[in-house]
C-alpha cells in the first residue's frame, strides 16, 4: 500500500505532463502555422492570424488539417453572413446602381461560399487530388473581396462593404495559406 501511495504523486505528474506536452504541441501548431503564414503576409500580422484559430475552440487540439478545415469554415461563416448583410442591404437600396453592385457582390460571396464547401471536402479527404481542388477553390475565393469592392470603384461609389470585404480577405487568405502547405500523408 505504502508503495502505490508513493507511486500516485508520480504517476499524476506524469500523466499531468504527458497532457501538458499535448496541448502545448498543439498550440505550436498554431504558432508555427501564423508564423509560416505572416512570413509572407505581414500586413495580416501574427496575433490576428492567433486570434483567428482561437476563436474556435478545435484548434487547440487540432493537426495541420484540422487547421485548415478550421480557417476554411470560419472563412465560411464569413462568407454567409456577407451574403446575408448583403440581401439585406439590397432590400433596402433604392438607387438602382448601388443595387446591381450588391447584387453582383452577392454572386460572387454566394460563390464564395460554395467555394469555401468544396475546400472543406477536399481537406477532409486528405488526397492530393482534394487537396489540389481545395487550394484551387480557395484562390478563387479569395478574389470576392476584390471584385466586390471594384464594382462600386468603377461607378465612383462609397462601398457599404469595406469592414466585411477587408475581413473576408484576411480570413480566406489564412485559409489558402494553410492549406498550401498540407500534403497527403504517407
């Protein structure tokens, strides 16, 4: 009894620092991830690319394509709820060029969303040709903002979008930059 009593200290310790090791391998992921990511995308910054993945709690017990499946559905959540800004904005729009500029800015993040669903089925499958598709739709995801915005510049219009569309585009370039970087396993 004396030595299972002497024991017990240790093996909590030990298993204590077995969870301990886990989580902080995991929350490096996440800190080599933005670091990997900020490399080329300075104007991003490493602590929103952190703030980020900890707005989803998954992400600090997730793997590389655990990450990216993550950076893809809140870059999805984005998306959808642009959308939704969007018809609501058109609702109220009178001015029939503002008008057709949201309505071409929900094309292009209804698009977007259904982009942002394929990407999360070729992360899932975690096959080099999924993988591939999903860099794919994610680059032409990431153009929305883009195009959204540029339908008001060339009418000479204040855009109603910019937060969104700025947010969007640091969202969905995380999530390109992620996913670039998976491989299918061996």
């Amino acid at each position: 009894m004396k030595l299972v009593r002497s024991f017990s200290p240790l093996i909590v310790f030990s298993l204590l620092l077995l969870l301990t090791s886990s989580t902080t391998s995991r929350a490096s992921l996440v800190d080599d991830a933005c670091t990997s990511f900020v490399a080329s995308h300075a104007d991003i910054g490493y602590a929103y690319c952190v703030r980020f993945f900890q707005s989803d709690e998954g992400s600090a017990t997730a793997d590389r394509y655990g990450l990216a499946a993550i950076a893809v559905k809140i870059s999805a959540a984005t998306a959808r709820g642009t959308a939704k800004r969007i018809a609501d904005l058109q609702d109220l729009e009178r001015d029939k060029r503002r008008k057709d500029c949201l309505s071409a800015c929900g094309e292009v993040y209804d698009s977007a969303v259904d982009s942002l669903d394929e990407a999360a089925k070729g992360i899932a499958s975690r096959s080099a040709d999924g993988l591939r598709d999903a860099v794919t739709v994610l680059s032409a995801a990431l153009d929305t903002p883009d195009t959204c915005e540029d339908g008001f510049r060339e009418l000479g219009l204040a855009s109603p979008l910019v937060a969104e569309d700025e947010e969007f585009s640091k969202e969905s370039a995380i999530a390109l930059g992620v996913t670039s970087t998976l491989s299918p396993p061996s």
